[in-house]
C-alpha cells in the first residue's frame, strides 16, 4: 500500500501581514505570498501556509497530506469511512480535496496532477 505523508500544514489567519510579521520575527519563518489572501511559510521544519479568514477560527491548522492519484485516495477515504466536506478542486500547483476522518477531524489531500 502506497503512503500518504504529512506534506504540509495550513492555517487561518484573520490578518496576513500581522500573522508574516510574527511568525518572521519570532521564529525566523520567511514567506511566499500567492495574492493577498494566502502566504506559504518556510524554515519551520514542514512546508505551511496561511489562508485569510473572516470568520471565528475555531480550528486552526489543516493537516494537509500528499498522494500522487486524488481519484484513487478519494475512494480509499470513502470506503474506510471518511466524509469528503470538499470536492476535488483546482489551486496554483495542483489539486485537492478535503475529508472528515470518523471522529470528525478534517484534512486535505493534495497532488500535482
């Protein structure tokens, strides 16, 4: 069985620049800006990114997992009891969906193709 490693980590973020500007200054973290309302961040350890958000943000971190066919590990989520809470889109890069474990945990998985 083929694995699916943590490739990634995103978070919420109710202001972008204030958010850079902390996790730069505090840990060193440099960032890759894709429009005004997403930033990738590097020199964590794992690859991450923050999204804006209006909302209240009560879950704070997706845990974004990679595997190479989305199709396939759609089904594979599904059929061991997964809920997908979004369909399959597009993003600059690839493609991703996002599931409900069945303790209702949401993640992503993601692929460039």
């Amino acid at each position: 069985m083929k694995t699916a490693p943590i490739d990634y980590i995103e978070s919420k973020a109710t202001d972008i620049e204030k958010t850079k500007t902390f996790y730069a200054n505090t840990f060193g973290w440099t960032f890759t800006d894709y429009g005004p309302n997403y930033t990738a961040f590097s020199g964590s350890g794992v690859a991450g990114g923050f999204e804006l958000f209006t909302g209240p943000i009560t879950n704070g971190a997706l845990v974004v997992l990679y595997y190479e066919n989305l199709e396939e590990i759609k089904r594979r989520v599904i059929s061991a009891g997964g809920i997908i809470s979004k369909e399959i889109f597009e993003f600059p890069g690839g493609k991703r969906f996002h599931f409900n474990d069945p303790s209702g945990n949401e993640l992503a998985i993601w692929s460039e193709k």
